[in-house]
C-alpha cells in the first residue's frame, strides 16, 4: 500500500525550476533516503511533502488523501530537523509536551505518549532537564521525540545528524534503524552522506539538479549504478573511471595498449551508440598482485599510498590512467614500485562516454 504518492510535482522559486515533473510513491512502513549533493532539491522535495513550501504543479498524496494544498499540520506527518530547534526555557518533558498541549490532548493522553517516547529513545532520566544542559546527541533525541509524540503514520527527517560529531552520527544511526524496525512507520531521510543512505534505506532516490536519476535498494545502487553520476556519488572511496573503446561485438574494452575481456560483464556490453566508453571499477574490485598472471593481470605502477585503519587505498597510473585498489593495511607496498592488477568485470559497470548511461 502507498503511504505518500508524489505526482508529477512542479516547483519554481521566479523563473528557476527547481523540481521539474518529479514522481515518487513510498511504500507503508518503507524507509526512504533522499540523496545527492548540496542543491540537488532533496531537502526542497521533503518540504514541499511537509507542506512548507507551495508547490508549482502536481499533486500529493499523503495516506490516501490529497494534502497539496493542507496545512503542514493537517498531513499527519512528524518532521525532524537539521537544527534541535528545542524551546531553551523548557524541559525536556516540555519539549515533548508542547505541541500536544497546543492540538488540546487530555493531561492522561499526553502523559502516556511523552512516556512511552521517553522509554522508546532512552531518555527517561533527561525530562526534567533544559536542553542547555544536554549533549548534541541528547537534543537530537528529543528533537526526533517530539516528532514521535505525535504518533502520526509518516516522519520526515531533514538531515539529522549533520550538526554531530562522527562517532554519535555512528550511534544515532544503528538507533535510527532500530527505531524504525520497531515502529514500522514511513519514513523519508534526506541527507547528502551516502554511508547514511546505505545504512538506513529500504530504498534510495538518488537526486541531481532537481530530478531523481536512480531510486532502488542500496545493494542495486552500488552495484548497477544507472549512469555516470549515481555511479561517481555513491561508494567510498569512490570508483575509478578509465576511458576506452569497446569492440564491436563488446567482447573487449581497450585501454592504451591494455585489452579486458568482458565475458563476465553483468550487463549489455553491445548497447553503447558509440565505441567510446568508461570502465567503472571501485576499489575493491581491483585486486593487486606482486606477479603477473597471464591474461588476467596488467601491468600498474604505484603512485600513492593511502592508509585507511585497517584498510590502505592504493593509487596506480595504468596507460596515464589512474585506478585505485583498496587492500589490507597488512600488506605493504612502495610508492613507486610495479604491481599488476586483477579487474573483477562481473562488478564492473560499463557507461557510454556521450549519454553517461550504464551499459
């Protein structure tokens, strides 16, 4: 059942368009992430479902009702900002109960809900404090339980974890999941950090200039990336793209003097308007060898190394082309030195260099 349709939603700030004829239907219960650079539109698309923001043209729908034109308080939804934007002179319980007390919820019923929440996100012993004299990572659970009092089918989170450091963004996030897995509401989280998005997302909708270029599950994203630009914003560290020519038949992709078989590739190698084209490879399927393995290795000097923890990040100029190869922190290599690759295909992606669409 679809908890929010969006349908072919116009918006324009003058004469700039910035979300142009966008579509999207959310499943009940589905958690949705919103991803893309800065500008890209993704907070503007959570706004405009808030009822923040008027939208050009289009419609949404919020539950099987129309709500284009409703008051944000009329959606039956709960939204999360990017900033607490907690009431400094109230407690914490305050805080929770405020907008309840505004709606004329009975004393019992407000009673019952800031409780539960309070147990929900483990803040039980925080009611009675201001939010001065909490944590960044305790403002932002009662920032998401005031959103939760509300007890509303929809939550919409605009980039909650942003303002934190990286160890609570850590923690927050398993907590976000476990929330949802508990509560089973929808819910829609924009954010422009990709390990968010993957961590979190049922499905993700990748979006760039005001358009969603891909929307699907994490494990489809990272793998079958749809064009150029999915394939460029999503993994880290990001993959390597290497400009060839494939043969006729898309038996091969050629690089300098470098030749790739691409029997194994996971796609239709044949579909490109033109022999130009870009080998996609991320990092961890490119396996270095301090030997070359006849017709599966080539030939890669070693320009930098990148120590990562437990992983290094190694960067080789093959042909006057960069590619890199993450390995085991173990395994020492020298700068300089001469290695050869091992390229796993089946991972790989295929673009065509003149429409950037996967192959």
């Amino acid at each position: 059942m679809t908890s929010v349709s969006v349908q072919h939603l116009d918006l324009s700030f003058g004469s700039v368009q910035v979300l142009k004829d966008l579509n999207i239907d959310i499943e009940e219960g589905e958690f949705l992430v919103l991803l893309g650079p800065s500008g890209c539109g993704k907070s503007t698309l959570l706004n405009c479902i808030a009822g923040l923001l008027d939208i050009t043209g289009g419609q949404i729908h919020i539950s099987g009702k129309n709500v284009t034109w409703a008051e944000p308080k009329d959606r039956g939804i709960g939204m999360v900002f990017q900033s607490y934007a907690l009431y400094p002179q109230m407690t914490v319980r305050g805080n929770l109960s405020f907008g309840l007390k505004t709606q004329k919820f009975s004393r019992a019923e407000i009673k019952e809900r800031v409780s539960r929440v309070a147990d929900i996100l483990q803040i039980q012993d925080l009611l009675n404090r201001k939010p001065g004299a909490l944590s960044g990572g305790q403002r932002q659970r009662v920032a998401i339980g005031r959103a939760l009092v509300r007890d509303v089918d929809v939550y919409l989170f605009d980039e909650p974890l942003s303002n934190l450091d990286a160890k609570l963004r850590t923690e927050l996030r398993v907590e976000l999941k476990q929330l949802h897995n508990r509560l089973q509401n929808t819910m829609i989280y924009v954010t422009h950090d990709q390990i968010e998005a993957m961590t979190l997302a049922d499905r993700i909708a990748i979006m760039r200039d005001g358009f969603i270029q891909q929307l699907a599950d994490p494990y489809t994203v990272y793998n079958r990336p749809t064009n150029l630009f999915v394939a460029g914003f999503v993994g880290s560290p990001g993959m390597s793209f290497v400009d060839g020519k494939i043969s006729g038949d898309g038996s091969t992709f050629t690089f300098g003097n470098v030749t790739v078989p691409l029997a194994e590739y996971d796609g239709d190698n044949t579909a490109s308007t033109s022999s130009d084209v870009k080998l996609g490879l991320r990092p961890e399927h490119t396996t270095v060898h301090r030997a070359a393995i006849e017709g599966k290795t080539v030939v890669a000097n070693l320009e930098l190394v990148e120590a990562l923890g437990s992983e290094s990040l190694l960067y080789f100029i093959v042909e006057d082309q960069r590619i890199s190869a993450l390995v085991d922190a173990d395994e020492k290599y020298e700068q300089g030195s001469t290695l050869h690759l091992e390229f796993n295909i089946g991972k790989a992606s295929l673009f065509d260099s003149a429409t950037e669409e996967r192959l």
